[in-house]
C-alpha cells in the first residue's frame, strides 16, 4: 500500500492525523450516455487515477459499480482534505494500466459494451463524504444501421466495412483517434432486433464505409458510402433497404442516442444493383429559437440532435388535482420554476409536434448538458402525490418523461444536488408532480 504516490491506497494504509476526521473511502456517481442506456450496470468496472500538485496519489484503481456509485474497498481519501485533486477514469476497467491504444472488436455480434469506451475527468476535487459526481463521455463513434428488408430471407449477418479497429487514446486530453498505420477491416455488428436493427462501435476517423448484408438464403449484398468524417461520441444513423438483388442506402444524421452526428453520403457510383433515392427522410424544422404552448411563448434551445423548452411548462390549469407550484405562486417563482404537473396533464398540454422527452432523448441531451446542471434544471422539486408536498424544493430538480418503467411507472431525469449533483434516469410514479419540458427532433 502506499500512500501520496502511484498504487492503490488502502483505507488502513496510511495513518491520519486526530485533528482531521477520518473521511469514508472513494466514491464516484456517475452520468453517462451508454450504449445501452444511461446508467452503468451493476457490477461494471472503471479504473481511477487521482492526481495531486506533488503527483500521483492512486493510479488506475479498481472501482465497482453497486447499482448507485462506484467504490473500492482499498481506496481511502489522503488526510490533506483542503487541498485538490483531478480525478481520471475510464470504462472499461483494464488491468495493465489506463489504454492508450484501444480496439474495438472486429466481432461485435454478442454486445458492443466491451468496444464502447468512456471517460471522465474532473478537476479541483477535495476529499469529500459525498459521491464526486463524474460525467463519463464516449470517446468511439457509433453506427446504428435500420433494416427494412423486403425479401423473403431475413437478414443473418451485417457487416460494416472500412474502418481502422485500434485508436491512440488521451485519457487526460479526453480524446481517441485511429492509429496509424493500421489497416482497415470489417465488423460484425450486433443485431439489437435480427432482421430489424444493428449496431456497431467504431473508432473515431475518417472512412468509406461499406456494408454488407447475408440473408438466410446465403446471398450476400453490399453498399457503399463517400469517405466521411466519424467523430468522436458522435452516433449515426444508417437506413438501408434490403431487394432481391441489392441494398438501397439511405442515410441521416438525426440520431437518437449519443450526440448528433454528421449526415453520411452514399456513393451512388458504388452501389451493387442501382443508386439511392433521391429523397432523403426528413421532417419538420427547427422552428427558430421559441414556441408557443397553450398561448404562452417560451425560449428553446437546440441540444444533442433535438430543440428543447428552454424553460419549464408554467401553464396553470383549471384542474387543480394535477397541477402544483412548486411553491409560492409569485410571478418570480412561475417563470423560475413553472408548474409541477402529473403524466396525464402532461399529456394533454403538449402542442402539436412537440412531445414528452423519451428515454433516448434524456440520453442525447445528458451527453451535452455542461455542469452547472442547475442552469438548465432548476431546482423545483418533485410533488408527491401520496404525501401531498413537494420533496425536494431547492435541492432536486426533475423532467418528467414518457418511456415506460417498471410497475406502469414513467422514465424521469433528475438532478440531486444532495446525491451528487449529476443527471441520471429514474422511475417515478404517473400521479407525482414533475416539471415538464416538451422537445422534438433538430431537423
């Protein structure tokens, strides 16, 4: 064991002095936009470099996801709790040290978790009893492909072509580039739903992608793409249509997971059996920077591929078995905090083109939010309807959702300033108050 310097620490290693309480081991909360969700999953391992001005105090650890944060039995906080620190860590945990050079795996078809690489950096931390709020970030790029077959053979296998697999990797810089010098090669990527929708991670670079589709019947197809730029923690989103004999590309960059990515080209003149539509799929646009909600104008912003409500839902309604202040009814505090409402009142106020945030959509704006979170999640609590208060007022700040949870509960994101200060996904009862901020996709 040592102590103020390179190693892991343990929490009876080093001697404290009596006039410094002794302070409980190293914990991380975590915020993150994985790949298959928001949160880690129990049991997921991180590696924890803490760095001091007079150097490094404990070198890549070994932390444990439990559910909430992640520890690690022999991690204690140095004595000096005045002076700060830089955390670094990284997902997925390696024993020989943080990567600089990492892989993604050329077969993905059981799970992409193992080549979606994370990072998070955090400066000027003092050891504290509280969880350090950590934002974990992607450092690959993503590729998701969606399958319209119209054959009578379903799709087996998918591969996507012409990207370089390792990556020269800058933990402390936070940034992944392909390696040089190292060929390119195929992956096999992961069927979320066969015959429907794939998945694959891929180093950040610039390439000519290629796909390939098998289908049971043995028959292979491909198609081919302009070389394009693949940036980093960015996710793109691929349409292809698989005919008797060749695969139609088509092709966006509104994507729904990680971070907006740009718009791939494909190359007509590559195409095996015809060129691509000329239509591209497309929607409504962004319709400037308000919209209007039950006669109200409110401010939006565009974030992680989508326009937000750039302020909470204030619409008081004349039922008041589902609307709540958050606390007084000043002026002040409606246009600060708005309204809390309940799932179905929600409901009924979203305009036409607008909708309540699902899962996907807290992901994508979790993945750009920047700390403070409070200037985009104001503190107004969440109301409950069993013990008819507000808990939380001044201290937690929610958005209420639409995706499913368990047990008919509804997907919220909230803020804890009290359990670390970051935004995680949570479950929360349909009859409760929350704030609402109605979004729509970036077109």
């Amino acid at each position: 064991m040592l102590c103020g310097m390179a190693g892991v620490i343990g929490a009876g290693g080093c001697s404290r002095s009596h006039e410094v309480p002794e302070l409980s081991g190293v914990k991380i909360m975590p915020a993150i936009t994985r790949v298959s969700g928001l949160d880690f999953e129990t049991g997921d391992e991180i590696g924890l470099t803490i760095t001091r001005a007079s150097g490094i105090y404990a070198e890549n650890v070994r932390m444990s996801y439990d559910g909430t944060v992640f520890s690690a039995s022999d991690l204690a906080w140095y004595d000096q709790t005045s002076d700060p620190a830089t955390l670094t860590a990284y997902y997925p945990y390696a024993e020989n040290g943080a990567p600089v050079r990492f892989s993604v795996a050329a077969d993905q078809s059981s799970g992409i978790e193992s080549s979606d690489l994370l990072s998070a950096l955090k400066s000027n931390v003092t050891p504290t009893e509280s969880a350090v709020g950590m934002v974990f970030r992607h450092l690959m790029a993503s590729v998701r492909i969606v399958v319209t077959n119209r054959t009578a053979s379903a799709v087996e296998e998918l591969r996507l072509g012409g990207t370089v697999l390792s990556a020269d990797v800058d933990l402390a810089a936070q940034t992944a580039k392909a390696g040089s010098g190292a060929p390119a090669a195929e992956i096999k990527a992961f069927a979320q739903v066969p015959n429907e929708s794939y998945r694959a991670v891929v180093v950040p670079q610039t390439a000519a992608l290629t796909l390939t589709a098998r289908t049971a019947d043995g028959k292979s197809r491909s198609a081919s793409f302009e070389a394009t730029e693949l940036l980093q923690g960015k996710y793109y989103t691929v349409s292809l249509v698989v005919e008797q004999d060749r695969l139609v590309p088509t092709l966006s960059g509104d994507v729904a997971d990680w971070e907006t990515g740009g718009e791939l080209k494909p190359d007509t003149d590559g195409n095996e059996g015809g060129d691509s539509p000329d239509d591209e799929p497309g929607g409504d646009d962004a319709s400037g920077d308000t919209m209007v909600c039950m006669d109200e104008t409110y401010a939006t912003v565009e974030l992680g591929g989508r326009i937000w409500m750039a302020e909470n839902l204030r619409h008081v309604t004349g039922d008041p078995s589902g609307c709540w202040y958050p606390s007084d009814a000043s002026s002040e505090n409606l246009k600060k905090y708005g309204m809390l409402y309940d799932y179905e009142t929600a409901q009924g106020l979203c305009p036409d083109g607008w909708r309540l945030p699902e899962e996907a959509d807290f992901e994508a704006l979790v993945a750009v939010l920047e700390e403070p979170y409070t200037d985009f999640i104001p503190l107004a609590g969440l109301y409950s309807k069993a013990a008819g208060k507000n808990n939380g007022f001044g201290v937690r700040g929610c958005l209420m959702g639409a995706t499913e949870g368990e047990s008919g509960m509804r997907k919220y994101l909230q803020i804890n300033t009290l359990g670390g200060g970051v935004p995680v996904i949570q479950d929360s009862q349909v009859a409760n108050g929350v704030s609402v901020r109605f979004v729509k996709d970036a077109q």
